[in-house]
C-alpha cells in the first residue's frame, strides 16, 4: 500500500506512534510518505526503504504527490491523528481514509465528528477510547491496536552495568529514579515532590521537553530536557526503576503510555498512579490508588526489583512490528472488500 501521514508533528520531535507506525509499515515493504509540520524547501528526503521525509508539504502535494498515486498499483492511504485536517483530507485523493485516534484532548474531540463519519476504518489506542468512539459513531469499524515498544532502542539486550555516564548526568550517589517524557500538566508534580522527600537517598531524573508548563525547581528533581531518540537509552541504563506519575483525567484516563512499555523492556520496575492501561499491564506494572501506596511501592521496588525477565519478556510481546502487522491485517481486508 501507498501511506501519506499529512503534516502533524516533525519527524525529528519526541518519536512517538505516528513515526513508529509509518516506520513499521515501511518495513513491512509499503511505501510511506511522512510529512513534517515544519515546511522549508527541499527535496523528499529517503530516511529507510520505502519510508520518505517530506519537507515542502504543498509543493509536493499538487506537483509530485498526484503522479506517486496514480503510478500505483496499490491503494493509497492518508492516515490522520489531527482531526482538524478533515477539511483537507479531500486534497489527497486517497484510496482509504484511517483516524487514528491516539489521544483525548478536548480541543482535538471538538474537531472530530467529520473526520471520525469519512473514515474508512478508525483505529485507537485505548479500552476506554474504543468504547467511547463506537457509542459516539456506531456505524464506523472501530479497531483498537495499542502502542508499543520500539524494539531499535536495544533496550531489552542492555549491558547489565551503565555505559559512560553522559555528560549532563548530575554526579549523584544514590539511585536514580526516572521520569522519560514531556513535563507536561498531567504529571503529578505534588507526588514526585512527595516522593522525593521520602526517599533522601534518592534524586528522580526527567529527561523531555517542557509542554505546556515549566519546569519545577527542586533540588531533588532534575531536569535534562528533550533529548534525541536514540539517546534514550544511555539516560535509562542509569535508573532504578521509572514513573508513569500522571494524575487522573479525561486524556490519562484514556492513554495507553509508550512509556511503559520502553521501560517494561529494561527490566526495571515501573510505578504507576492508577491508570486503565497500565492496570492493563499488571503483574509487570505496579500501579497505586494514591499517593502513599506509590511512595511505598517505589520504596519497595529500590529494596526488590521483582521478576526482570518477565517485564522484558511482555514488551517483546508489544512492539511496533506486531502494530504494524495487524494495521495491516485490517487494512488489507478493507481493500479487499472494495
């Protein structure tokens, strides 16, 4: 199949499922064009087989994009988590049309109607999206595929020991206990506060971006910022264990975190506050009603570190390849059918 994701996000900006689902269905031997929200002029850059960079999004929608389509014998697909592009999904002349819908934000919900009624097929991330989406359009094929583990990370198959210290690493004695991802105003900070004090050995490392508030001072908190893919991982050989710290609302009640499973894929354990996916995942994501059973369950954790090879072994049962094969399973039989 011919994949076009309209401009969204950038490439280059936290890797998260739009790249991961495009970059696996390259490699399923599909042909995808990925289009960054950041327009310059440059040619289509090649970034693996079949999966292309799109940089000069309008000039190559109305000059290249007409041609690539018609040459094809496969069916085209524009593949949208954006709902506010709906008024411009028409301009691709695609084949089929997928929402995919990764997130609850209220301002994102408002715009969804339209896109969610010419959808071919809508596909989500979580329980509670699923069920809300098939009361809200019950005649659309609603289906769910979660997110997953990014199995290129090489977390799984990390040497025992930590790898050089990276330079902004503060020198810290103690266990380090991580928090990977956007410091955004879901995140508990009361909690890590909290938790900090309880544990004066300890000091919590936050490694991503400010979004949509700033960075906390603390002592005891430390914050590296965004930080390249890749790189991930040298940052992660150096903690304990990792926090899924969220507090309840209408987007975390509904998320299904990346995180968790790129953490599962250490080893180490994982805590998180009380949330439906990641009660999902238990035994291998300890989850707390509230804040003092978080303290004691990451306290616990520093003391026993639990059953490594099973967390490592779940996040080897959810990665992006097994997403990306039942995409396709899906989309498949739509094609098929028409």
């Amino acid at each position: 199949m011919l994949f076009v994701y309209p401009p969204t996000i950038d490439w280059g900006w936290m890797k998260q499922r739009p790249q991961q689902i495009m970059s696996g269905l390259a490699a399923r031997g599909h042909t995808v064009y990925f289009c960054n929200k950041t327009r310059r002029e440059a040619a289509v850059e090649t970034l693996a087989p079949g999966l292309h960079l799109v940089h000069d999004h309008d000039a190559w929608l109305q000059g290249q994009w007409p041609a690539i389509r018609d040459r094809s014998a496969e069916p085209s697909v524009v593949w949208v988590t954006l709902p506010g592009l709906a008024p411009t999904i028409h301009r691709y002349g695609a084949s089929l049309t997928v929402y995919d819908c990764v997130d609850e934000f209220p301002e994102w919900l408002r715009d969804e109607h339209p896109l969610a009624e010419m959808a071919d097929v809508i596909f989500c991330t979580a329980e509670r999206i699923r069920q809300r989406l098939r009361r809200r359009y019950p005649g659309r094929r609603t289906e769910l595929v979660r997110n997953a583990y990014d199995t290129a990370m090489g977390l799984h198959s990390r040497p025992s020991a930590p790898l050089a210290k990276p330079p902004d690493l503060p020198n810290h004695p103690g266990p380090w206990i991580g928090y990977i991802g956007a410091w955004a105003p879901w995140v508990d900070e009361a909690l890590l506060r909290r938790l900090a004090r309880s544990l004066p050995e300890a000091d919590i490392l936050i490694v991503g971006p400010e979004f949509g508030r700033k960075y906390a001072r603390d002592p005891k908190l430390h914050f590296l910022g965004l930080k390249p893919h890749a790189e991930l991982p040298l940052y992660m050989d150096w903690c304990s264990l990792f926090l899924i710290p969220f507090r309840p609302n209408g987007v975390t009640l509904a998320t299904n975190p990346v995180k968790a499973y790129e953490y599962l894929a250490t080893g180490k354990p994982v805590i998180a506050t009380d949330l439906p996916e990641c009660r999902r995942m238990a035994p291998f994501v300890d989850c707390a009603g509230n804040h003092g059973e978080f303290l004691r369950l990451t306290a616990s954790r520093l003391q026993d570190a639990g059953d490594r090879a099973a967390r490592t072994a779940y996040a080897l049962q959810h990665t992006w390849a097994h997403r990306a094969s039942e995409v396709e399973e899906v989309l498949a039989g739509i094609a098929a059918r028409r």
